[in-house]
C-alpha cells in the first residue's frame, strides 16, 4: 500500500492527517489562538511541511507536494493565476494561499479583521467552494445566499463565498469598499473577457477605485487559460496559417485580472506526482456518425418543420421570413415588442420553440420531439384565457400538423430512437460492461432539452434496464426543463452513491460543480469553446477513464472541436512559452496590454459617469411600466420601489392590472415569504412577471408584486425630452433612479 508520508513512522499520528482525495468534508472544531509566534518561513519556503508544522497551523488535510509548489510560487509572484487542471485541488490550493494571508495579518496587525471575496461564476457550485475552504480550519467562510447581499456578511466573516454581481451590486451602492478587502479571488478566472461581470469588477478596481491606497490582492483560478471560441472556421484558417498568438491572450487576461504571472506546475517531480493522482484519461476520441438513410428520412420531415414556421411567420406583419435562424428570431422579438407588436411577439415565440426541435430531431428520438412540442403547444396556449383569433388559428394548425406527422411517422423504425442516439447507447454498454459495477459515467449536452429527452429515452429502454441507471442535472433557470436546488443536491447524492451511474447533464457540470470521478465521459453533440474542452476530459478522473465526442462526420460542432485542440495545443505550448520570457519584460508586455484595457474601460467610465449623473428621479417622472409581451398597462414608473434587490409595485396599487396565481403552500425564503406567481393581467398573455411575495419582518409594507426587469418595457421621456419605450435586461440597466425603501423598520 502507498504510504502517505514518507518521512512519517508512526501509524497512530499519521491518522491525525488525511490526503484531500480521501475525503469530502473536515470540520476543525479548535482555533489557533497565538498568532504571533506562527513562523510562515516553511509555508513560503519549505519543500516539506511537517506533520507538527501543519499541526501548529491547525490544516489536518494534507496538501500534495504540486499544491505546495503551487501555493509558494503564487506567494512569490503576488497577483497571480493559478492554472492547474480540473480535479486537482486548485479550490484547496487557493484555500491553503487564504489561510496564508489570513495568518500573516493576524500575526502582523493583531486585532485588525481579514476579509476575502471568493467568486464563483455560478451559484450552483457555491455552496462546495466553502466546504473546501472550510476544510483548512479557522477561516469563517460564509456562501451569500440568493436572498441576501454580500455586506451583510463582510464584517462577520473571513471570506465571502459569492457570485460576482452580488458584489458589483454592492461595490456600487458604495456598501464594499476594495480599501477593506484583503484578497479577491476569481474562480474560473478566464471568464474575465468582454462584459462578463467578473471584467466589470476588475473595471471598478482599475478605474474607478484605482486611487485607493490600499487595493485587495488578486487570484485566479483556471484549469485553461484559452479564450471562447468566435468564428470556428475563421480561426482554424488563422491556426493552420500560424497566425493566432496564443500568448498574447495569456498577457490580456493577466492584465485584465491585474495579475503578473501564470503560476502552473513545473517541478519534474511533482508534474509526475499529479500525473499519477489526478490521471488524464486513457482514451480520448472523437467519434463520428457517418451520414446514413436515417438522414434521407429526415429531410422530408425537416421540411415539414420549415412549412410550420413559414406558416407561423407569413402570420406575422410584418411577416417573418428569417425561420431557421434562432438568434435572428430572438431579435425580431424583442423588436416587436419595443413596437408593441403583440401578435408578433406571441407568434415569433412558437417560432422559436419549434427552430430549437428542428435542431433535434437529428439527435433524439422523434417520438420524444413530437410529444414535447405539443406539450409545449399546450404550454403556450393554454394559460391564456381568451387568446388572439391568430393565435388560435396557428395553434389548431401547428397542432393538427404535429398530430398528422405523428401519425405517419409512428409506425416507422426511427420513430422511438435514431441511428445517432443508438450509437450513444451502444458506446454506454460499453463503457459500463467493462468496467467495475462502481463505474459512473457522465453525458454533456448542449440543452435542457435534450437532457431530460435523452434521461426518458434510456429510462424507457428495457433491454438496459439493468445496466444502464440514468439521472439527469441541468440548472434552475433552464428555459425548457428547470432543477431545483432541491433536486440538484438529490440528484448528486443519487448519482454519488452509485444508485444512477450514468448522469445527463447540461454543463452546470462542466464547469465547477464537484461530481465523483467518472470512468468515461461522452460529449453528445454538445462543443462549446476550448475550455469546454478541457474541462469535460477533466471530469473523466477515475483510472484508465476515458472521454468521447460524438458528433456527425463534417458537421459545425465536428469542426468546432478540431479547432478546439488546435487552440489547446498553442495555448499549452504558450504556457510554456512564458516560463522562457524575462519576468521583467512580461510585467513590461502585461503593463502595455493593461494601458490598452484601462483605456477603454476610462471611455465607458466617462459615459457611465455621464448616464449616471443624467438619472432621472422616477417620482417625477411621468411614465408608465407595461408588460413587455402585451403592452398592458401596469403602472406609474413612479409607482416603482426597491428594496434590498427586489424591485416591486405595491400590490395595492397593481392588483387590478395583474392576476396573482397563489400557491397551495407559500415558499419560505429567509425573510421573504413568496405567495405565488404574479401574472400579466391581460387574458390573451398572462405572461410571468414576478412574484407575489411578502417581507416578514415588515409588515407595514403588506403583499408585494416583484417584478422581472426582462418581463417589463417603460414608456416616458428622456433627459432631452423625447418620449421613446425601452426595455433593459436587468434593473441595474435602467436609466432612472428608484426610490429604496429601508430594509428594516426605524
């Protein structure tokens, strides 16, 4: 058996220490309590932390020697990113750097607090980041739940578990402030691109924050430093004619995150020591379907879907040519309903619906697609008391033609699967018959559609009833199929405990999420960028696992997934490339990229200054709030309160405008008791706005209707007088001031 410290010779004190694979959770119930004689020369220096040395510093998780490197290098270079690959600890590595910093201030300025902001891009993996920076003792780590704002927590905790615009919300109302933070750390750091919220934060630290004396430390986390994928084509040409420098993307992220080294691990001994606890898998492929008669027996079927949509679009006026273009219908949406277009806004939704199963019907089982699209019909139609006569005109027809295809197609062979979907079967009986009876594997899929078709079909299929045990995992805010928390955290216990061994699952787990070591992993259709890349193989880690793409032969995501590697290959060859650059001439380089950067965030800042100042006060404003879908009156923008992150019309004021649908059992969220759906009180929209909701602790306030900013459009006249209708993604978009009322009584 492997030893676990080979200079350690007594059994009974090596059970006081355990390796970060061997467990889930460590709860340290003591707390170091003399600060000042701490000695951190052998956290910073030493090769070798001692049983005692990690005793005295309260850690009982052993950290692997590449960890160690990888903590003293970034102790050595100060804002730094730590590209390490998935499943290797990186979130304990970076636990291990906070409890660093965290000791050295106790020990330096005794009495003063230590603070930390720990960011993850989504919340789903929250609540796993602070269990593992827990796991190295004495930090109190606290996940800032959706209900609540990161201030409330800064002053009671030692590091803040949180997703960046909670911060950014925060940071600009002036509540955090970057003079009180010690460290920021940014998980999956290569989101720092464009207008991701994480860049924004940076933004604020750079340039509207940038004269603070005193401006928190910086870390990121990445387990590839790639950039998201633009024009595939466009830059497999630029890849195969040596054109694209990788290396100047590494300096535009370090500078973007303030950050002056990538710190990866280089020591010959320890690159062997993580190759042999966290292995990559042993098999790596790209597996196409060929093109077969399934193919032919599409096209007719194809061609059914494209009359549906022509006859929904010659509905439209004005009419909707651009059928099979998603994106380009969710314009034409959105520009129907800044024009209160309603009867387009309603039409170019079913559009939309059926465009996305067009793209299925390749990929799942047609019976599947047709019942869903029905539901989805009914879904639509249904909720709606007294439709348009064009609504019911186009439902009866995409109805009786869905029922008619059906009917055609129900006897056929492909009608309950597909030559692609078989294959994906097949290669799962594979996998899982030679392997152990704990093997578990994983499927990524582009959709929540096809997470839950895909967990049906293999459900209903009674040959592999006794080998294949699916479960499926996609997000809560999936457009077509939702997971709860609840049913989240259900799902993983499932899967964890072996009572599913294959997961479908959209790429809430490619990214972040903690699921046990799988023995293969298969791609089905699903290629987003290069770091998708990396990090669907990372989630292969048991021994001789193995990792697949299944894609058809020549198709967009077969081409995508070429230039990913490609992209790999020169991003792993720039990394190496960087440790070969002068240290002084890279801070120099990152320095020029930098300048750039702040250059354009000074602009935007200009004109944001600008926006802000030119608010208007919504009291004295004479406009109105409607729904977005209708056009239906809601009420006065004057009418609009916001209190904590909610933004609401008292119901009194509303009530006449909307329909309440009340749950059976109010839900119960903290202090926010949510009563039910609030909807559009129109009969031909009743469109989701919000919720009905109550703050317990204020009772004064009564029920509340909260509403959806992405739900609403506002009508009223901007600072030069001229009167337009606008819409905003989200309420910090919105280009006038809302009254805030106290969260608590005075």
């Amino acid at each position: 058996m492997k030893r676990l410290f080979e200079h350690d010779t007594e059994p009974p004190e090596m059970s006081k220490f355990v390796r970060i694979d061997d467990i889930t959770r460590v709860v340290n119930t003591e707390n170091i309590e003399d600060f000042t004689n701490i000695d951190l020369k052998p956290f910073e220096t030493s090769s070798t932390w001692s049983d005692q040395y990690l005793s005295s510093l309260n850690i009982h998780r052993r950290p692997f020697n590449f960890q160690i490197e990888l903590v003293q290098s970034a102790i050595q270079s100060g804002n730094s990113i730590i590209c390490l690959r998935t499943g290797a600890g990186k979130t304990y590595t970076c636990a291990l750097l906070i409890k660093y910093y965290y000791l050295k201030k106790k020990r330096e300025r005794p009495g003063e607090s230590f603070s930390t902001f720990f960011f993850v891009p989504n919340r789903s993996i929250r609540e796993q980041q602070v269990e593992a920076i827990r796991s190295v003792g004495d930090l109190q780590v606290i996940g800032c739940d959706d209900d609540s704002t990161v201030d409330a927590f800064a002053a009671f905790y030692n590091v803040v578990v949180c997703t960046p615009q909670k911060f950014l919300n925060c940071l600009t109302d002036k509540t955090v402030h970057f003079n009180e933070i010690d460290l920021i750390v940014f998980d999956e750091c290569h989101h720092c691109i464009g207008r991701h919220p994480y860049s924004q934060v940076m933004e604020h630290y750079l340039v509207y924050h940038s004269s603070e004396e005193k401006r928190p430390r910086i870390l990121g986390l990445t387990a590839s430093c790639g950039t998201k994928l633009t024009n595939p084509k466009a830059i497999l040409d630029e890849l195969v004619q040596g054109k694209n420098v990788p290396l100047g993307k590494l300096y535009e992220l370090c500078a973007t995150l303030n950050c002056y080294d990538v710190v990866t691990v280089v020591i010959s001994e320890h690159k062997k020591e993580l190759d042999s606890t966290i292995p990559q898998p042993a098999q790596d492929q790209i597996l196409t379907v060929q093109p077969n008669s399934f193919e032919l027996y599409l096209q007719s079927l194809k061609h059914k879907f494209c009359s549906l949509l022509q006859y929904i679009g010659s509905h439209c006026s004005p009419e909707i040519s651009a059928y099979l273009n998603e994106q380009q219908l969710i314009e034409e949406k959105i520009e129907a309903e800044k024009k209160n277009n309603f009867t387009n806004t309603v039409l170019i939704k079913y559009m939309i619906m059926f465009v996305k199963r067009f793209d299925a019907l390749s990929d799942l089982p047609l019976k599947a697609v047709m019942m869903d699209v029905k539901q989805k019909l009914d879904l639509f139609y249904s909720k709606k008391e007294t439709p348009m006569p064009v609504e019911s005109d186009v439902y009866t027809y995409c109805l009786n033609t869905i029922g008619n295809i059906n009917e055609e197609i129900k006897h056929g062979e492909y009608y309950s699967t597909n030559p692609k979907l078989d294959f994906l079967t097949d290669q799962l009986k594979e996998q899982i018959k030679k392997r152990d009876a704990n093997a578990r594997g994983l499927i990524l899929v582009s959709r929540t559609l096809y997470a839950k078709l895909i967990f049906d079909y293999l459900k209903e299929r009674q040959d592999i009833q006794n080998v294949i045990k699916p479960c499926w995992l996609v997000g809560q805010s999936g457009v077509d199929y939702q997971n709860s928390l609840s049913e989240q955290d259900r799902t993983l216990k499932e899967f964890r405990q072996g009572l599913a061994n294959v997961m479908i699952a959209t790429d809430i787990v490619q990214e972040g999420l903690d699921v046990p070591e799988c023995s293969f992993v298969m791609r089905y259709e699903f290629v987003s960028g290069v770091i998708g890349t990396v990090q669907s193989r990372g989630r292969a880690r048991a021994d001789k696992s193995a990792c697949f793409l299944i894609v058809g032969f020549n198709s967009s995501n077969h081409t995508k997934e070429i230039t990913n590697r490609m992209r790999e290959k020169e991003m792993l060859a720039a990394l190496n490339r960087w440790r070969e650059v002068p240290r002084d001439k890279s801070i120099q380089d990152i320095q020029l990229v930098q300048n750039i950067v702040i250059q354009e965030w000074q602009a935007q800042a200009k004109n944001t200054e600008f926006l802000r100042n030119s608010l208007i006060d919504s009291t004295a404003m004479d406009g109105k709030v409607s729904c977005r879908s209708c056009n239906s009156y809601l009420g006065n923008i004057s009418w609009l309160r916001k209190l904590g992150m909610n933004h609401f019309i008292p119901e009194r004021q509303l009530v006449t405008q909307v329909e309440i649908e009340r749950f059976e059992k109010p839900e119960i969220y903290k202090e926010i008791k949510v009563n039910g759906k609030v909807r559009c009180g129109n009969q031909r929209c009743r469109e989701d706005l919000g919720g009905a909701q109550q703050i317990t602790n204020r009772p004064d306030l009564k029920e509340m209707c909260t509403l959806k900013c992405k739900q609403l459009k506002f009508s009223y006249k901007d600072n030069k007088g001229e009167e337009g209708t606008y819409t905003f993604k989200k309420w910090s978009d919105i280009t006038f001031k809302i009254v805030e009322i106290e969260p608590t009584q005075r």
